[in-house]
C-alpha cells in the first residue's frame, strides 16, 4: 500500500533562514510522482513542486527544491530564504500504480511557522 | 488563482439535509477530482471523473454521489448529512486522466459545516 508519513506536525525558522520539511512515503512501485503543496489559512491548496520517481535530480521551483532520496524513500522539501509569507501548512502527497495514478495520497502536513 | 472554481465557499446545513457542492475545471482540464479535508482524517481522495465518466473511486460514503456534466463542471451531492460530514471540501482539475505527473490544480474548497 502506498503511504507518505510527515513526522514534524509543526515547525519553525526564522525569516531569512532556510528550513526542511520532512517526508517520507512507502510504495513497492518503480513509477510514482511526488509533489507538494502549500495550505495557507485561507484554505486553498497551491501546487509547489514535482519529483518524479525517475528524474535524475532534484526537482527545483524558485526558492523551494526538493531533497529527493530514492534509496532512503524521503522527498524532503526546502525553503531558502523563508518569508513571512510562508507560514502555512505543507502537504507532501504522491501518485502511484496502486491508485492507477488517479488519486494523491497525503500525508498529514506540517505547519510551518515563520518568526521575523 | 488555480483556475478551478468551487461554490459555494461556505456552506452551513443542519443533520439530514442534503446539500449540492459544484466545481468549474480549469479550461481544458478534462479531469476533476473530489477531495474532503477533515481534521481527523486528513485529506482524502474521494472520486474522480474524467470526460464526464467515473474514472476512480476512493473512500466516498453512499450518501455522497458526484457527476461529471457534458460542459465539464461536477456537482458532489452529498445527503442524510451527518455531524461527521463537516469538512472542507476540495475539487481539483487535471488536462489528463493520470499518470505519475498529473499536476492537480485545486479550487478554493467549500466548507460545510454540519450543525
């Protein structure tokens, strides 16, 4: 079964700092994408990044990459330079076989707080 | 802005009624997807349809139902509604059906509150 676990159910950093979201997920398949998205308190869901299983390097967005460890089954998320507008809730979520690739899987977030 | 509009933004219904949720796509984006956000359960896939047919199902109760019209908007019905049914409520759209790199654009969400 296809499973993404976040362990840090809240975190802080300060403005201006750097931070990594953690992430791991379970699947047997050889062919899933990763992704992750950002839940501000107005509640809308932003796209942020994509890994696919099969990309050779980490996937990058402006100030956000992605720490993708393949053997280690961890798709971390980093922020650089972390603004004020960056608090919110982080989701790491994956499509895979085992969902016919129709649905995300989701893990159960993490809040990030950004202190200035 | 994503693209994917859902209304109502907020939705307030007492036990037993039966409320109609309704999501416009992204222009384009043939498929759209329900999701629930409960603070117990996290955020769930519900159903997905594609080009107005059911492509996938999730974990969706009997009393909830969805559809995909021929202009590609859905409507998830959801009825005999209980206590436990408060959640926000999110569509998504994709161009494809899936694949491992379907990026899903999420609407607003609409936030049904059970009293």
């Amino acid at each position: 079964a296809q499973k993404i676990t976040q362990t840090q159910p809240g975190m802080f950093v300060q403005e201006k700092e750097a931070v990594t979201l953690d992430c791991t997920y379970d699947t047997s398949d050889p062919s899933y994408g990763l992704f992750w998205y950002k839940q501000p308190s107005s509640g809308e869901m932003i796209f942020l990044i994509y890994q696919g299983s099969y990309d050779q390097q980490n996937a990058t967005e402006g100030r956000y990459s992605l720490n993708f460890q393949k053997a280690r089954k961890s798709a971390n998320l980093v922020i650089s330079a972390s603004q004020l507008g960056d608090s919110a809730m982080y989701f790491c979520a994956m499509r895979g076989p085992a969902g016919g690739y129709n649905k995300l899987i989701f893990g159960a977030g993490t809040r990030l707080a950004v202190h200035p | 802005d994503s693209g994917v509009t859902q209304t109502p933004k907020h939705l307030i219904t007492a036990t037993g009624q039966r409320v109609t949720l309704r999501c416009s796509p992204r222009s384009g984006d043939l498929s759209v997807y329900w999701y629930q956000q409960s603070l117990d359960q996290g955020l769930q896939f519900l159903i997905q349809y594609y080009n107005g047919e059911e492509r996938a199902k999730g974990n969706i109760l009997e009393r909830f139902s969805a559809q995909q019209f021929p202009d590609l908007h859905s409507e998830l019905n959801l009825s005999s509604l209980e206590l436990g049914d408060s959640a926000l409520y999110f569509c998504a759209s994709s161009v494809v059906s899936g694949g491992p790199g379907t990026e899903a654009f999420f609407g607003q969400g609409t936030r049904l509150t059970v009293v």
